[in-house]
C-alpha cells in the first residue's frame, strides 16, 4: 500500500476562490488516474478526507473541493448557485488539474457531475453517484431542505448542533469528540452556523419551478443530460436511504442503460461518512474493474 501526501490546492472560477485538497501517493505515478470527489449541498471538502485517502493509497490522484458558497471556498456576492455556475466552477478545475478517470458526486456533486458530462462527454472516463438520480424521492429532498432551512438562527452549542444531526441522521455512528464539528460551524456571535452560504437554499418560495434554466435544481435538463451519457456508471446507494428508491434506479437505468448499482447496508444518504470502509471498496472494485 502506498504512502499518501495532502497538499492544499486553490482555484479561481467566475471571480471566486475555491479551496480545495489533493491527496497523492508520495510517489505518483505519470498515468492519468485522477479522481475528482465532488461534496453534496451543505457539506465541504471535508466530508471526502477519508475516501480521499483511501484511493490515493491504491495509486489514484484525487481531489475535493468546497463547492462555491461552502467550507472556504467563496460566496457568491450575487447569489448565484445554479446547477449551470457550480458546473461551470468543475470545468474551470478540471481545465485546471486535468481530466478524470472519475468524477465522484454525492447529491448536489453527483447532479453537478451529470450535468458537466452530459455537456462534455470528454472530461471523464466514468462517473460514480452517491445516494442520487436524476429521478430523486420528494419525501427525501423535502427532508433534506428542511433540515438545511431549518437552523437560521444557529445553534448556541457544539453539542446541540450535533443532536440536531444525529435527528437527521440516525445512521451515523457518534464520535466521542465534537471537535470535528467545528470544522464545519463558523462560530458567529456567540451561535454556531453551518459553514455554508444562506443564501444557497433560502426557505421555500410560492410553487418553486424546477423546468426552468434558473432553478438550482433542473430536473428535466438533468434527465435529458443524462440520457447522452455512454461512460462506465456506479450508483452506490445507502440501504436507508430516502433519497433513492429500487423505482428511481430503474428509471434511472432506463435512460443510462450502463448503470451499475451497490448498497452500503448501514449507511442512509450521506454514504461515505456513515461508511466510508464500505463505500470506498466499492468504488475501487468499480474502477479496479474498469481501468486496471
């Protein structure tokens, strides 16, 4: 197994800096292998430490960055965190490190990833989805925005924001510490946030539309994208999920036929996190299988 090196890595896209981290071997090899770990909405960077690791020990390059308006990287001074703007912030750090062997999105990733390839098809060899579809379950979004919409005003300790995840999430084992946490609050007057821009999922206005250009979230567009998409494809799916149904997979497959998918048994939608051991084997088996 090989040794692994992080180094930080930063980029400029549409006037904003993203921050990001790459891990290596300490020895890499001049074979293209880059994997690109692309977060969900509401998490950062950091979310990926330990797959990261993981795929770099077995001779990958991977990278993550905090999408726009998440962790360190900037906020958008207007706003803007359409699906199209944090596509387009993917294709300025691909232009920037190179190609993938993979792009590897959980949620918001996984659509930001099928929206780039859909666009592009020569970015990347294959692409992998953590707990999404481009045909997701209501009753999950609908759990996931009022989680992310409901905290505005904070929490007024570190244990009490952890109680308020481990409602969200039962599947996820508590950690002894809390010191983690920290990595993902911002401590504001006294009360801590969530370390992401507010106005990245604003409370629910009258009869959102998603059929529109403008919307952050396109469904019909991400349909459509995907349906044009040929790579070698790996859902991984958290067997208790709300997210991903046994239904979506099927109307998933019906448009990429190439679809392969896996369940991590005791990990709900933030997969890596509640298994990292799990998720992390079958993504390598994915691309040991494809790419040597």
């Amino acid at each position: 197994m090989m040794q692994v090196e992080r180094q930080d890595v930063q980029v400029r896209s549409d006037g904003l800096l993203l921050v990001g981290d790459l891990w290596q071997p300490t020895e890499p090899s001049t074979e293209h292998r880059t994997v690109y770990l692309l977060h969900g909405g509401g998490q950062t960077r950091r979310s990926w430490r330990s797959t990261g690791e993981d795929l770099a020990r077995q001779g990958y390059r991977c990278l993550a960055f905090d999408a726009r308006g998440h962790g360190e990287s900037d906020w958008s001074p207007t706003g803007n965190y359409t699906m199209d703007s944090i596509a387009g912030d993917l294709r300025t750090i691909l232009d920037t490190f190179g190609r993938a062997i993979s792009l590897v999105g959980a949620s918001m990733g996984g659509l930001t990833s099928l929206v780039a390839l859909g666009e592009d098809s020569t970015i990347a060899d294959s692409l992998a989805l953590v707990d999404i579809t481009p045909f997701s379950e209501p009753v999950g979004i609908e759990r996931i925005r009022a989680f992310m919409t409901g905290t505005d005003e904070g929490f007024a300790t570190l244990e009490e924001a952890a109680t308020a995840i481990a409602a969200y999430n039962p599947h996820r084992k508590s950690g002894g510490s809390l010191d983690g946490l920290k990595k993902v609050l911002r401590l504001i007057d006294g009360r801590y946030h969530w370390h992401w821009d507010p106005a990245f999922m604003p409370a629910p206005r009258q009869e959102p539309t998603l059929d529109t250009r403008e919307h952050p979230i396109n469904e019909r567009r991400i349909r459509d994208l995907a349906a044009t998409i040929t790579v070698p494809t790996l859902l991984v799916r958290g067997g208790g999920s709300d997210i991903v149904s046994d239904s979506s997979i099927e109307r998933t497959r019906a448009l990429m036929p190439q679809l392969e998918a896996i369940a991590v048994g005791g990990a709900g939608h933030m997969v890596a996190g509640d298994d990292n051991g799990v998720f992390a084997a079958g993504l390598l088996e994915f691309l040991g299988r494809h790419f040597g």
